[in-house]
C-alpha cells in the first residue's frame, strides 16, 4: 500500500515537471468542453496506455521497443491532424472526400460539437498516452526498475497505474481551472476562435518537441532538477532504510549512512536464539546456464545444507563479503555445506558469461555458480539486494537470511547451528579468520561520506558540469571551475548513454569531490578492446602513497576489460578531496563511483 501511494504521489508531482509540456496541449485541446465526455476519456485513455506500454518496455524484449516505436509514429500523425484541423478548419475543405469527412469528425471533437463524442477524446488519450514520456526521477526510476527485475505481473501494472493516475489527477485539476477561464475568455467577441487557434499551434509545437526528441532531453534534464528532491523526500518518508551495507536494486540516490542505496519495503531479519523456518527454498530452475557444477535442483539438494549468495562481479559490496563466503565455502564442504553464487549482473557488460568466467577465476571461485541474466531465480527469491545471503537447511527450508556486507560472525554460527541439525559431527564452534586484500578489504565506513554515484543518464546525481547532461549524443562538456562534496563533471568530448559515459576523443577527463579511503570506478575499454591509457590525480597532483591496487604512485594505468578498479587507497587522515582520472585514449566507458 506505501508503494501505491509513494507512486501516485509521484504521478501528481509530474504537472510541476517541465517535460510534461510537450503534451499539455492535447489535454488543454479539451478545454471548454464537458469534462466527464471529453476530458475524463481523455485522462483515462492516457493513464492507461501509459501503464500498457511502461509494463510492457520495462519486461519486454526488442518487438516490444519496436511496436511502441511505430505506435509512436501513428500517435504523433493522428495528433498533428488533430492540431491542424484547430489551426486550419479551413485545410479540410480542400482535402480529398474521406479526409474532408475525417477532418470535420476531429474538428467537431476538437471543439465544434456542442456534444463532444468521449471515444473520440479516448482515443486522443492513446495517442498522448503512447507519446508521454514521464520524468524518470527517483519514484518513476523505482517502479520501471523494479518492473524489470519482478517481470510483467498485476502488481508492476498496478504500480504504473497509480502513478499515470496521480498524473492524470493533477491534469484533472488544471483542466477544470483551465475550462473556467476558457469559458471567461469566450465572453468577449471572437477570443473562442483564437484560442480554438492557438491550442491547435501549441499541439503542433508540442507533436515538433516529442518528435525532436525535446521531450526526453533538454524537458527532461530540467525536470530532474525541479522534481527529485521532492521525490526523494517522498521515498524517504514512506519507505525505511536497510541496515547493512547493500547495493539495492532499485533506482534510488544514496544517503549519508554510506553505500547502502535504499528502496521499499526490505526489511533485515535478525535471528539471534532460533531460527524459524521462512518458507521453501524457491526453484534454481531459472538459471542461463551453470559454471563449475553441471545444474543443480532443489531436490538434489535435499540433505545438504545451502547458502545462496547473489552477487555480480563488478558490485563492491558483493567482493568485499567474498572472501568470507568463500572461506564457508571451503571450511564446511566436506561436513555438507553447498555454496551456490547466483550471479544476477547490474550492468549490460555483466551478463556476458566469458566476463563473469574471467572474474571467477581472478577471484578465485571454485563453488557453483548459476548464471540468472534473466533474473528467474532473483524473482523466484523476491530478492533486491547485491549480496544477498540465504541459509536453507537439510529439509530445504529457509530459515535465514542477511542483506549487505557484515555480521559475518553470525552468519557463520547459523551454517555451524544449519550442520549440527542435519547431523554433522565435529562441526567447528570458532568462526573463519579472513585476511581480505586490495578492493576485497573492509571498508572504514565511518569515514565514508560519499555514495555510490552512476554515470549514465539514467541514474546520474549531482552532475556539475555547465549545461548539464546531453543524453544519448556527442558533446563537449567543460569541468567544472568548482565541486562541492560529491558533485562530479566531464572534461572533453563524451557520449552518455544509459548506463555508461563513453569517451569520444582522447584527452577527456572525470572529476569527483569525495571523501572515503577507497575511491573505485567501473571501467570498459572500447569496443575495440584495446587498452585505454589513464593517469590519476588528487587535487591537481599524483596520488604516491595513496594510490589503489590498479594505479601507481604516479598515478599511471590502464582499462584493459570491463571491471571495478580501485584507484585510490589513502593510508591515514581521511578528508576530502578532489579526485581527477585523465584518458589520455578514446573510447573508454565509465559507469559508476563506489567508495569504502
């Protein structure tokens, strides 16, 4: 129910969003008219063609991409006829016999009609609805992202609906205030002919805006600055935050607290005397395909006790809880422990299988491992966290789970309590000493005041550079002269789609004001795979005994495949400072910031 409300609530905060003007004209077309005849199909038809379509694009594959590409294209023809029969009554006349007959239909709708027709403004609500584009702050991020992790199913409709009916409810609003003023306008001689005319010329501008991809570029980036932080307010009054440093999988900005991204509704579960049984192991059916093991099946896994641990190869928090999941695994094999990773992968990149092989073996993973690019078993699981740990025991049952890094001590007595019941002997009462290196070492978190930060335009926070964020186009971009904490921006020539910003021409450069002891940034190489050169810098000068496991004291190195690198690593007196990566090659992708 918070959910429903939290996304309603977000619907209702798009009328003050700038990307919403470029179909206010359609809506407003309808003013002056019955509101239940006109403007309510409209609204209706609107709301649920939005909810269609964003349930079928956040779970669909590419038909589903392509179908509403060329609905698109039909919705942006029938509503700039629509717009020319306000603007032009006269266009129709001179039109062959059907298209006259067409045109008097829409003008009548438009306007003429003393009794406007309502399945003519419901289908003028589908057409809006296929061109609507909302803006993806934090609430409308949080229901696609999480549509796309649970697939197609009544609550992920349900939750697009509520949102397109908070936006419809404010549409409402301002076309009946809209209508009264219409109708104080039309007292005075001939002003109903003007505004019939003039809507007509705002639908045309607004069919120009949508079809010059103004709606989901410059409308877009205003909107974000105008609308998220009432969003974030919203998320943070209604949804409560996890304990426990876990990477969540919704498309929510960071806190404070450090790199725990929070979403709805997850709560920890502390079992501290007894573990009581949370239900079945769900299905490992779902998986692409299994690496070190041929595939395993809950009933082949009766009477051994599992720990399932989701992960992806390039999440920091899933590396540094690693070493102590690979220590459980080796110290409690041969007493009947199976350690199962299910790699659910974050970015595109993830989801290549030779990717995830390569970084099994640089990180030494020797337990099976179940490919889920479909996320079957993530869903299957109900999970939304990077790592998330669940316990079953010999009866394949759950009877624990722990989101995040930590309580490493804990979790192990639950797999030792999980043995002694399923009949183990001489099962080990002390807990495994790990000695983690590099990125896979602890982080200082009361140091930490800077949070996971994404690149791409997508999930991209505190963007500093003149101009802001030109999504899905080359363009210069200029660093900025200043960065408060946590601020970042682009030098040189960059392409920022979706996920990643991609390097242009050689020279670019990145820039972050933080403050944490590691700094780490997602990498690519090109396309072409070639090594990217780099040189690192804090506050305008080498990094020397500061420098991460993939730089040296110069600051030197090199992307050479699509990974986290630690690039920072202070010794002591952690402040902020401003960090700055130079690419002396092009065609680098960078994806996001994490710190420890």
């Amino acid at each position: 129910m918070l959910l429903l409300i939290l996304a309603y609530l977000g619907g209702v905060l798009t009328i003050v969003s700038p990307c919403i003007l470029p179909v206010l004209p359609f809506v407003f077309a309808r003013t002056g008219q019955s509101f239940v005849r006109s403007g309510l199909p409209l609204l209706a038809g609107m709301a649920l063609t939005f909810a269609l379509v964003a349930t079928l694009a956040a779970v669909g594959g590419n038909w589903v991409v392509s179908l509403n590409q060329y609905g698109r294209v039909l919705a942006l023809a029938f509503i700039a006829l629509f717009g020319l029969t306000l603007l032009l009554p006269g266009l129709a006349q001179r039109l062959t016999r059907p298209l006259v007959a067409a045109g008097n239909r829409l003008s009548e709708a438009a306007g003429h009609d003393a009794r406007p027709r309502p399945w003519a403004s419901l289908l003028i609500g589908v057409a809006t609805g296929l061109l609507w584009a909302p803006c993806a702050g934090p609430i409308l991020g949080l229901l696609l992202t999480g549509a796309a992790l649970q697939g197609a199913n009544i609550g992920t409709t349900l939750l697009l609906l509520a949102y397109a009916a908070g936006a419809a409810t404010s549409l409402a609003v301002a076309l009946l205030l809209g209508g009264k003023v219409f109708t104080a306008m039309k007292r005075s001689l001939g002003a109903g002919e003007w505004l019939r005319r003039g809507l007509g010329a705002a639908m045309l501008a607004g069919v120009a805006a949508i079809a010059l991809g103004l709606d989901t570029g410059l409308l877009t980036r205003l909107s974000i600055a105008s609308t998220s932080s009432l969003e974030q307010a919203l998320v943070d009054r209604l949804t409560p935050a996890p304990n426990g440093n876990a990477m969540m999988a919704q498309n929510l900005p960071e806190t404070d607290a450090g790199p725990a991204m929070m979403a709805s509704g997850a709560m920890m579960m502390a079992a501290q005397d007894s573990l009581p049984v949370e239900g079945n192991l769900p299905s490992l059916a779902g998986a692409v395909q299994w690496l070190n093991t041929p595939p395993l099946t809950n009933e082949a896994l009766k009477g051994k006790v599992v720990l399932v641990d989701f992960w992806t190869y390039s999440c920091i928090n899933c590396l540094r809880s690693l070493p102590y999941v690979k220590a459980w695994a080796e110290k409690y094999r041969d007493q009947g422990l199976v350690v199962i990773g299910v790699h659910a992968p974050e970015f595109a990149f993830e989801r290549d299988v030779k990717n995830v092989q390569k970084a099994m073996r640089d990180l030494g993973i020797s337990y099976p491992v179940a490919i889920d690019n479909d996320y079957q078993i993530w869903r299957a699981f109900n999970n939304r966290y990077w790592p998330a740990h669940y316990f079953a025991d010999a009866q394949g049952r759950v009877r624990y789970h722990h989101f995040g890094e930590g309580d490493y001590a804990h979790s192990e007595q639950v797999i030792q309590q999980l043995l002694r019941e399923a009949g183990a002997q001489h099962v080990a009462t002390d807990t495994a000493v790990v000695q983690a290196q590099g990125v896979q070492q602890a982080a200082e978190m009361d140091e930490v005041r800077s949070p996971e930060t994404y690149l791409g335009h997508d999930r991209a926070q505190n963007f500093a550079s003149a101009g802001g964020l030109q999504p899905e186009r080359d363009a210069h971009y200029r660093a900025a002269e200043h960065l408060d904490l946590n601020q970042w921006s682009l030098n040189g020539q960059w392409r920022v789609g979706a996920e990643q910003a991609t390097l242009s021409q050689p020279g670019g450069s990145i820039s972050y004001r933080f403050q944490a002891r590691d700094l780490h940034l997602v990498l690519g190489p090109g396309t072409d795979g070639k090594a990217v050169r780099f040189r690192v810098l804090i506050d305008g000068k080498a990094p020397g005994d500061a420098h991460g496991t993939d730089t040296d004291n110069a600051g030197n190195g090199r992307v050479t495949e699509q990974r986290l690198y630690q690039l920072i690593r202070q010794p002591a007196g952690i402040e902020a400072h401003t960090f700055t990566i130079e690419f002396l090659d092009p065609g680098v992708s960078a994806y996001a910031f994490t710190f420890g």
